[in-house]
C-alpha cells in the first residue's frame, strides 16, 4: 500500500510542458492517433477501451475531450454515469456498462464508470476494506473478460495532490466562464483528501492488472497532462495493432471445440 501512495507522490511533480514543445509535439501526436484509429477500424479487429479515474479537477474530462478532438470522433463515444436509473437498479451490477462497450474497430471513453461507486463507498464508509477489495475483484473479473475477448483497455488515474487540487479549484472559480465547474460537492471532496488517498491506492492496487493497467498521470499542467495520455495511447494502439491478431475468447473455444471433436 505504501508502494502505491508513493507513485501519487512521484505524480505530484508538477511536471510542465511549455507552450512551444505543445505545438512542436501535439501535430505528430495527432497523426499518428488518426492513423492508428484508422489502421483500427479497418481491421476490425478489437475495440479499444480508455477508462478515466482519479481525484476531481484533475482533468479527466479535459484530456478526454481533448482525445476526440485528436482522433475522428465519429468513432468514439463517450460515457459519464450518474446515479443508477430505476431499470439499472434492477440489472447486474456491470449491465450499464456492458451496453456501451464500443464494437470492435471502435473506440470507447469512460470517465469513472465502475470504479466510481467502489471508491466513494469506501470514501464514505458506507463499505470497509474487504468489501472494497470484493468489489476490486468483481472489477478485475470484467475487465479480464473483455480482455479475453480481445479488448485493449487503457486506464489513466488523474493525479493531484491536496494543495494543487485547491488551486486549481480556486482559479477554476475565479473564472467567471469556468466557476460553474466547481461545485459544494468537489469542496466537500476535497475536504476528505485524505480518505482517498487510502482508498484509492487500495483499489488501484488490485485492480492494475497486466491486461488492464493504470497509468498514474500528474494532472496540474494541462499540457503534460494531455501530451502524456495522448502518446501512451499511441503507443499503446500501435504496439497492438503491430503484434498477430489474437483469437477471441469465442474463437478459442471454438478452435478448442473442433480439436477435442476430432
């Protein structure tokens, strides 16, 4: 646990990207995604899924935005959830989820999704560590199908840390555009920084896993915080798209079938 909460402080660097090395950076960045999403598309071979965690006003949704703007937006869709619908309720605990998983050749962005609950529960005391860890476990079990499906999945915690979450808070609020953005509930959150730390690093712990892991990204600049997000992506995408197609936990039992039939 101790290992994890040190990789927040080793993102709270306030590491920065200047305007000049953005716009050296970001038209090649850009390319290369849509030519990766394109290479994606065409062979229809997996979906890629970028899920976004992390602490509030780290920009998750700036960052998620950003890589629609990138990349063709005709074929990403993104989700945000809030609190489950009567015919939610009333479904397994993922079905909301599992409904707007991207086909393959596709795109999808979640912005906390089944991480989100987890979390605040725990954050709430509404669940102890054991049930934190079962839901942990019940995350891992998900993402591991749709992995043996085939699915790429990316995941991002947003970092920062006590004092740089209340700057930012504090110019998002003195901007007359933008203080709409900064509600009583992300003060309240910030108040309690210091039961998500624990929480979160518990539930990152057991949930980076080799198919699904999370990159720890130092939120404060905006230009590090997207260029970073935007080249592991790349990265990520091109090295997949490079390897052999892999067979979907479909086709393997499929190829199992026939060789046991025989």
């Amino acid at each position: 646990m101790k290992e994890m909460e040190s990789i927040f402080v080793a993102a709270e660097r306030g590491q920065v990207i200047g305007k000049a090395e953005r716009k050296e950076r970001e038209p090649e960045l850009r390319s290369g995604l849509l030519d990766a999403q394109s290479r994606l598309a065409e062979s229809g071979e997996f979906p890629l899924i970028i899920l976004f965690g992390g602490v509030d006003g780290a920009g998750k949704g700036e960052v998620a935005n950003r890589l629609t703007e990138w990349m063709d937006p005709r074929s990403i869709v993104m989700h945000a959830y809030g609190e489950p619908t009567a015919e939610e309720r009333a479904r397994p605990e993922y079905w909301r989820f599992w409904r707007d998983l991207p086909p393959r050749g596709s795109t999808g962005i979640f912005l906390s999704a089944w991480y989100h609950k987890p979390l605040l529960d725990r954050v709430y005391e509404e669940s102890d560590d054991a049930q934190l860890d079962d839901s942990a476990e019940r995350v891992c079990s998900f993402e591991s199908a749709l992995a043996a499906d085939g699915a790429l999945i990316l995941k991002f915690w947003m970092h920062l840390g006590k004092d740089a979450q209340e700057e930012r808070f504090r110019a998002l609020e003195s901007d007359p555009l933008q203080s709409w953005r900064v509600t009583p509930v992300d003060w309240k959150h910030w108040r309690m920084y210091d039961r998500f730390v624990p929480a979160a690093a518990r539930l990152i712990e057991r949930t980076s896993t080799d198919t699904a892991p999370w990159t720890i990204i130092d939120g404060k600049d905006a230009n590090y915080r997207e260029l970073t997000v935007g080249e592991h992506t790349l990265n990520a995408l091109t090295g997949r798209l490079s390897s052999p197609p892999r067979p979907s936990a479909g086709q393997r039992a499929m190829q199992s079938g026939s060789e046991d039939g025989q």
